[in-house]
C-alpha cells in the first residue's frame, strides 16, 4: 500500500524537497543522479521510454489516475508515497496542481555518434539558460521531425523539471546529447557529413527560404542563447549563417520560437 506521509520533513523524502531551491536542484539532481518528473503525463512517456523510478510522491487522487504505475512500482520494491495538498506543498515548496511527482533514475549521456546515426535534422542549442525555452525548443524539435538535439556544456540541464514539464516529456522521445567541447565540437558535426548552421543576424546571412528551397542532406542548425544570441567564434566555425524573413520592423524571435519556424522550414520532405 502507498506510504501516508503527515510529516513534511520526512528523511524519506530527500529527493522532493525543496524543489523551488534551483542552487540544490542542480546539485542534487545530475550529480546525485536523480531527475525529477511531473504530472502523469510526463511521467507515463518516462517509463515508456524505459526510465527506471526511484520513488513516487503524490495527492490521493492520483493513486486512482496512477493506478496501474503505483502497482507496477511497489511490484518493483519502488516506494509510493501519498500525503495531503498541504504537506506535499511543505516538502515541495510550491503548490504542485498536477498532482504527482517521480523521482526518476537519470540515464547515462549517450555517446554524440550514437545520437547522430541515422540523423538528417538536428538542433544544437548553445548556451540556452531559460529551461522553458529549452523544454519548449524539444517540443517543437519533436513535433516537427527533428531527428537529434544537441546541447552545449553551458546550455541549461534538458531534464530539469521545468524543462521536462515544458516539453511535455517529449524530451524522452527526441534523442539528444551534450556536445563537448564547444565550439570546437563543429568538426565532429562536419566529419560526420553535416552542414552546419547558425541561425543568426549577420550580414552575410542567407534567407531560410533560401535555404530551405536546397537543404543539404544531413543539417544540424545552432540556435544561440537568449539575448546575446550566438558567440562570435562559433559563428566563425559554421559553414553558413541562416535569418528568418520578417516583417513589422521585428529583427528576432524568442529563441524557441525561432528554432520552430526553422525546424518546419528545413523539415525533410
């Protein structure tokens, strides 16, 4: 049966407390080997993407909702607990409205090679710090045929909770990976027969229509880091740089909007 918990600072409970405390989480979460997923949704596309749970935590209601997940759990020996609205806000921090959160095994960074095998399209994302544009940048990347993401050392985790939760656990279905070191990482993109791009405002920029009316093969598209936009020396390393045609006097997009428009433009037909 679920575990009841009344005692907000329970020590079973290690790996939901505090959640709103970002300097912990980032501790906690890739070094402790651990990530955090929310609502049922995100985590039914979790397990279905072979992540292993280390324990549950969620309102009564979801005992029911989650039933056959809480069975499967404790058949495991995973430990399922249930508190109050209340007490599940002392040990979280915020009032968690979908009701449920997994403690998940995180799984092992895949090899770049392995990620790239078979890949047409892919998004690097350099140095994107806002995990609601990385989450929403997976989503799109999913929905519109990307094949691959990459991320930079310095890009936000993919698999913080607020990434996952943006992304609608999509990111568990897009494979991706950290490319190190950057942005010297452009040669192993080449030498694996990319084109490389950037996504930038530069004057030698090419149209995306441009582009896109004869797309190289294999293309994986650097979108840069919100504000300052791409570094100079990765856009010294890329074979071409890309704009987005605009209108209204608008120069740019939110960095995830952006990669959508880019990913539908460069989709293999």
């Amino acid at each position: 049966m679920p575990i009841l918990i009344t005692d907000p600072t329970d020590e079973r409970l290690r790996d939901f407390v505090g959640l709103t405390d970002v300097k912990m989480r980032r501790v906690l979460e890739p070094e402790g080997g651990l990530y955090l997923a929310e609502s049922e949704k995100v985590i039914r596309r979790a397990l279905a993407a072979g992540h292993r749970p280390r324990a549950m935590l969620m309102g009564e209601r979801w005992l029911t909702d989650l039933a056959d997940v809480v069975a499967a759990a404790e058949a495991d020996g995973v430990p399922v607990y249930t508190a109050s609205a209340e007490v599940i806000e002392g040990i979280t921090g915020f009032n968690m409205h979908r009701g449920a959160l997994a403690s998940m095994h995180r799984p092992a960074v895949r090899p770049l090679a392995e990620v790239l095998d078979g890949a047409r399209r892919v998004l690097v994302i350099e140095d994107v710090v806002d995990h609601t544009n990385v989450g929403a940048i997976f989503r799109s990347a999913a929905a519109l045929g990307t094949d691959a993401v990459l991320v930079t050392p310095r890009c936000a985790d993919p698999l913080y909770r607020r990434a996952i939760r943006v992304s609608m656990g999509t990111v568990f279905q897009v494979p991706w990976t950290r490319i190190e070191p950057w942005p010297s990482g452009i040669e192993d993109l080449r030498a694996a027969g990319f084109t490389v791009a950037a996504l930038a405002l530069t004057d030698d920029a090419v149209s995306l229509d441009e582009l896109a009316a004869d797309p190289p093969e294999r293309l994986a598209l650097v979108l840069g880091t919100e504000g300052d936009g791409l570094a100079r020396r990765t856009l010294g390393r890329v074979d071409v740089t890309v704009t987005i045609p605009m209108a209204g006097g608008v120069d740019s997009l939110n960095v995830a909007a952006a990669g959508a428009v880019a990913a539908w433009e460069l989709r293999v037909r």
